[in-house]
C-alpha cells in the first residue's frame, strides 16, 4: 500500500513510504457533508496517538453530492480554520469509478471488516492500516472518530507486538 506517490493540498509530492511502521487511517473527507464535523474527531486521534506512531490521512473527494467543491487553498484553509486540522492533508481525488486513483483502487479490493471490499458509500469512509500497511479494519461514514469499535481497533494495531 505504501508504495503509493501523492499530492498534498500544497501541491508537494508525498512519498506514503515516508510512513512505514505507523499506523494510518485513511479517510475521504468532504468540507460541506453532514459528516463533516468528523474533522474534529479525527483531529483528537491525531493529537492523542500520533506521539505513538498515529497518522490521520486525509483526501478530499468531490464524488458524493459535490460537497467538496473548493480548490485545495479552500480545503486547507476550511480545514484549519474551522477545525485546527494539523494532519496531513492531499489533494482531491477520485474514490471510485474509471477515474479511481491508485490508493483508492488498492483500499477498495481488501475484504476488510467490519466493511468489506467494494466500492466507497458516501464522504469519511475509514481505512485502518497496520504497521506493515496491511488494511486490518474499514469502517462506514457513520462510524465516528470517537467510537469505541474504532479507538479499540487503533489501540490494538498500536499495543506493542509481542513475538
């Protein structure tokens, strides 16, 4: 999964290598659903586990109901402003159908649980990846941040592996 080359909301190139032996969670976001307010969620786990090798991904998607209409500046801005958001942030891409890039491609075909393969439903669908980068976990829009199933599962991927 980390061989994957992205585009921050800054227009940098990011290499996911770079997050090798952290656990991730991947999130597609939208600035105008009614999920929206996860940001503040998300940005909670952040700040509590990424001391312990956390990271919160988030990329933009404009595919469901158009409610991630700005431009990247926007994006960045909204994020921060609104809700302090100091995880790292990409630039906007498509989820799903015949433009679908290749870290959604890749996330979409793991028979995951509680979700299982297939396509994105709706805006902050959760991935959660091991230290490997292996997808142990994917969880639904409605599941928030603060959700005992997806703290339980971060915990468990972040308790130290005893051989």
């Amino acid at each position: 999964m980390l061989q994957f080359k992205m585009k921050s909301l800054a227009g940098d190139d990011v290499d996911l290598a770079q997050y090798q032996g952290q656990v991730l969670l991947i999130v597609n976001v939208a600035s105008e659903c009614g999920y929206t307010p996860q940001y503040k969620g998300l940005q909670a786990l952040y700040t509590k586990y990424a001391p312990h090798g956390f990271t919160v991904l988030g990329f933009p998607c404009n595919q469901f109901g158009q409610q991630e209409p700005g431009t990247a500046q926007q994006i960045a801005t909204f994020c921060q402003r609104r809700y302090g958001v100091t995880f790292p942030m990409f630039e906007k891409v498509a989820v799903n159908g015949p433009n679908q890039c290749g870290l959604y491609k890749y996330l979409t075909s793991q028979d995951t649980k509680p979700q299982g393969a297939g396509p994105i439903q709706w805006n902050f669908e959760k991935f959660l990846l091991a230290h490997d980068g292996k997808v142990v976990a994917r969880f639904p829009s409605h599941v928030a941040p603060e959700s005992k199933a997806l703290i339980e599962a971060i915990e468990r991927e972040l308790a130290p592996q005893t051989p």
